[in-house]
C-alpha cells in the first residue's frame, strides 16, 4: 500500500503541471497561488489536530526560520511557477523542477558538509546536461547568447526557492516534524501571498473563474498539496527517505506523459532526451539518499 502512494504521489505532482496550465488561464499567479494553499491548509489541519494536537508554539528563535519556510517554498516558488506555466508547457517545466534534488545535493554538500559518493557526483552531472538541453530546446550554445525566455528563467526561480525551503527546513526539522512545518508554511506563504492577490483582483477572477479552473485549483490544493505531502511523509516513516525518494523519478515522466494526453503538448526530440538524462541523474542523485528534506 505505501509503494502504491507513493507511486500515486509522483502522478499527483506531475499532475499540478498540467492543472496549473489550466489555472493560469484564469488566475493571476498571486490568486492561483492564495487558493492553492487555502484549500490546502483547510485540509492539513485534521492531520495536524489529530497527529499533532494542533499546530506546536514556535519558539522565539525558530520564528524567522518557519517565516522564510513560507516565503521561499510557498510564495516564491508558487508565483514563479504559475509565471512559468503562463508561457511554457506542463512538461517542459516539469523537466526543469526536477532538477531540486540535484541543487539541493549540492548546496547541502556545500553549506553543510554532507557528503556525495561518486553516484551523486555523475547523477548531477548528467541531470545538468539534461536541463541544459531541455532549457536551450536542443541548442545548448543558445543560452551563451541569451536564447532563454521568461517562462524558463520564471521556473529557475522555482528551483532556487525550492532548494532555499528545504535547506531551510533542514534547520527546522530539528525541532518541528515533516507535518507541522508544512502546516507552518502553508498558513505563513497563504497569508503572505493575501495582499498581493487582493491587489491583483482576487474577488474579481474567483467570481468570474470556470468549473474548469476550480477543477484545477481543487487539485492543485488536495491531491496535488495536502495528500501528496501525506503519503510522501509515510512512505518516508515506513520504507526511509532514500527509497521514498526514488520516487520523485515518476514526477516529470507523468508531467511529460499528462501534458501529452491533456493538453496535446508536443514531445520534441529535444525534450525526451533531457528529460530522459534528467530523470537518470535524479535516480543517480538520489541513490545515496536519505537526505531529511522537506519535499513537495
């Protein structure tokens, strides 16, 4: 049953590739983002009353670092990733994010001294290959003469505050468990992301939004958010984090495959190749896991 999850989880993940697509035909990116994480919240809070007792006092000290949990894993990388999602496809995107367990495995061997096999070494290597070619669409000199465009300098964002919310939550997992600092975050990024959104409209867009686009929300904040991070942390408890993570695999193949099926993205030579070196490297990456971080 936990592989089962586990394996649902990496569809759900990749599955808010594509709901974002949808999303951000209707919602600006502060509002998509805001409603993400209401809805995710309202759903975390049964775990955390029932595991957790309701949501631990935060200590004085670990105030600023439970705040940046939510600025960096919720608002930033949210608003970068609905920016990104405006402009490229589900799948490309998706081959790019992949990317965090090698940024993360290499931060975390610089700032705190962990350490990387040989396997780490190759696995990041060709995972940077990978997204080399799936950035400059085949065409890795391209990017010398700045032949990227917004939407993948919007998803690098997303990979730069990926890896700030789990170098972050390295700290923080000290004293908080995987649940109550995802709880944490989401109630800090949503209050974060309020006033920005009633700025952009938020009344307006939630009146006038689709069944479409409510679809899309709903799935972003359920399976896509509050399960997806449930069963994550189960697998975790029960078969550890370096085999939980191998998972994380599936998550831009099921981006690749649904943007495909869904939204008749086209699959470019370009594209299965990096994907493929990404998906490769990440296994490599992670095969020396059991890296406590928070995931998503």
């Amino acid at each position: 049953m936990i592989y089962a999850k586990l394996f649902l989880t990496a569809l759900f993940w990749g599955g808010t590739f594509v709901a974002a697509r949808v999303v951000t035909q209707e919602f600006s990116p502060f509002s998509a983002s805001l409603w993400r994480f209401v809805i995710a919240s309202a759903v975390l809070a049964v775990p955390v009353v029932l595991h957790e007792g309701g949501l631990p006092r935060l200590r004085r000290r670990r105030v600023l670092p439970v705040v940046l949990l939510g600025l960096t894993g919720v608002l930033a990388y949210n608003v970068f990733f609905f920016l990104g999602l405006k402009t490229i496809p589900a799948g490309r995107a998706a081959l790019i994010v992949a990317n965090n367990p090698v940024f993360i495995a290499l931060f975390s061997a610089l700032l705190f001294k962990e350490r990387l096999s040989i396997a780490n070494g190759i696995g990041i290597g060709v995972c940077l290959a990978g997204a080399v070619i799936v950035i400059s669409r085949g065409n890795p000199g391209g990017l010398l003469s700045g032949a990227i465009g917004p939407g993948e300098l919007f998803i690098l964002g997303c990979v730069a505050s990926w890896v700030s919310y789990s170098l972050i939550g390295k700290v923080v997992l000290r004293e908080l468990s995987p649940l109550a600092a995802v709880a944490w975050s989401c109630l800090i990024g949503a209050a974060a992301l309020l006033p920005f959104a009633w700025q952009e409209g938020l009344v307006r867009q939630t009146a006038l939004a689709s069944p479409a686009a409510w679809a899309g929300l709903l799935f972003l904040g359920l399976p896509g958010t509050a399960i997806g991070f449930l069963w994550y942390y189960e697998g975790i408890r029960a078969i550890g984090p370096s085999r939980a993570a191998v998972f994380i695999n599936f998550v831009p193949v099921s981006a690749v495959l649904f943007g495909w099926l869904i939204l008749s993205e086209t699959l470019t030579r370009s594209l299965l190749t990096g994907g493929a070196l990404v998906v490769v490297g990440v296994f490599l990456t992670n095969r020396a896991g059991g890296r406590k971080t928070l995931e998503t």
